[in-house]
C-alpha cells in the first residue's frame, strides 16, 4: 500500500476525531448515538467517496484507504462510550487514584454509594431516543429494543447472561 493512501486513512480518521470534539466542545449534542455515525461514517463515506470520483484517488487506493479509516472509526465508535461514561470500573480506579492510589474496599463502597452513577446514563438513554418516560415508567423504543436484542444475543453468543461479566 502506498504510503500517501495510509496518509489519507489516518489524516481522515482524525480529522474526523476533530470534528467530533469541536462538535461536541461547542453544542449540546442530543441523540450521539445519531451525531457518531454522521461525523465518523457518513461524512467520511461521502469524503471518500468524492475521492475516488473526482480521480484523486485509483479504485484500489480508495478501497485500501477506505478500509483502514473505517477499521480506525471503529474503534473509536466502540470505545467512544467507556471513554465518555462512568463505566463503575473506572470510577473505582479513578477514585483511588485521586487518593494517591491507596483506599480501603469500605471507603471505595462508600464513596460510590454517595455518587449518582445511573441518572446521567437514563438521560443520555432519552436524549438518544433509545427508551421514553410514560406514566413514571421507563419503556423502550423501536431502536432500543433492537440494540438490546443484539447485546442480548451477542452475550448469550458467548454465554454472558444478564448482569453478569
């Protein structure tokens, strides 16, 4: 692969990572769920494929760049929640290391326990439309209901049942 068409992969990787964080630093992105798939598939689909139209880039080239940029966004895409929410696990790592890395399992529990860890995650849930409140009661959307069916059996793929591991 020539050097200039992993250039090109990497440079709209992250310029797209740019775009993402200018984004989100300067709106208060509802549905991000919706605003990743634009930013990081989308636009860089319509950028590669521009690419390729206009002769910048050979048929090879654009497949060869467009399969590392995706396999990159990917990534970022998968891991963009762990980074963004309060997954406990990291909290707990955090929280003991603002500590100088030293707490008791009891101070742990007891800091955590004082925290409001799942409010933020049921408001982000209802900004990307994924559940709705109706009569105090938290339902399901379409899209909601289709990603818990393929986690659901993702896990069952690899013998995870629910809330464990």
């Amino acid at each position: 692969m020539p050097l200039f068409v992993l250039a090109y992969g990497i440079c709209l990787f992250f310029a797209a990572l740019v775009m993402h964080v200018a984004l989100w630093n300067l709106f208060r992105i509802r549905r991000e769920i919706l605003w990743l798939a634009v930013v990081f598939i989308a636009i860089p689909a319509v950028i590669v494929a521009s690419s390729w139209t206009i002769g910048f880039l050979d048929t090879t080239s654009t497949i060869a760049a467009g399969m590392l940029y995706t396999a990159l966004a990917v990534v970022y895409i998968q891991t963009y929640p762990a980074l963004r929410e309060d997954v406990p696990s990291i909290r707990i790592l955090m929280t003991v290391y603002g500590r100088s890395g030293s707490m008791t399992r009891r101070e742990i529990i007891d800091h955590l326990a004082r925290q409001r860890l799942f409010e933020t995650k049921i408001a982000d849930l209802e900004n990307d439309a994924l559940i709705y409140v109706r009569e105090d009661r938290m339902h399901l959307t379409t899209m909601g209901t289709v990603l818990a069916r393929v986690f659901h059996s993702y896990r069952k793929l690899f013998g995870r049942t629910a809330g464990r591991g």
